[in-house]
C-alpha cells in the first residue's frame, strides 16, 4: 500500500515543509524526510508529495516533465500520477509512495506514515 494519503491523520506525523508563498504554482521543491527523499508539486494551487524515487530503476523522479498530473521518468520515461503515485506506463510496473499534504496556516506539512 503505498499510497499514504488513505492513512488515517492519527497513523501519520506531519512535518513543517515550506511556506506556501516560498512554493508557488508551477514549482517544485525536494525534501528529505528521516531517510524519504520526496518531491513536492504546487499544481494550480493544489500540493502533491511523492517519493523522489523511480520504482523501475531506484533513479530520481522529481526532474522529469510534468503534464497535468502525469510525471514522466527522466532515465527511461515512466509515467506517474502525482496524485496517487501510481505507475501509468512501462517499464515502471510498480507504484510509488504518495504522501498526504495539509496547509496549516501559511506552511505546507506532509503527511510520512508512523513507524
Ligand atoms: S528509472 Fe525511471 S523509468 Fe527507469
């Protein structure tokens, strides 16, 4: 299950990010959380966080075009949905970790499951 925004709020710690003035549309922003490295994505007003982790190759993911939701791999061009971090095309066959995101007053949190 690697889709963490199903996690009930009480399964998952919130962690400060960035401030929402410092991520505006259009931007990206890479994180490391503990050991996860993420990437999160201001789309029209709207935050995505998933892994910075390509499940085809383990190579970075964050780089890639992105077209509406869709995240192309920039090593041999799988395609992501940043929304729920599933795999949409060869040679990815595996989904990747998708985190939940809130806005807590001006400051942007993750969501990154509890051990
Ligand atoms: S590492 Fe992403 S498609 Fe190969």
């Amino acid at each position: 299950m690697y889709n963490y925004r199903n996690l009930e709020k009480e399964d998952c710690e919130f962690v400060d990010v960035v401030e929402t003035d410092d991520l505006p549309t259009g931007e990206r922003l890479f994180i490391e959380i503990d050991d996860l490295s993420i990437v999160l994505f201001n789309v029209g007003g709207e935050y995505y966080a998933i892994a910075d982790l390509c499940s085809h190759d383990d190579g970075p993911l964050g780089d890639g075009d992105l077209d509406g939701l869709e995240l192309a791999c920039p090593r041999h061009g799988a395609h992501f949905d940043i929304k729920t971090g599933k795999a949409l095309s060869l040679p990815a066959i595996v989904d990747i970790p998708a985190y939940p995101v809130r806005i807590m007053g001006e400051t942007i949190q993750i969501g990154v499951p509890r051990d």
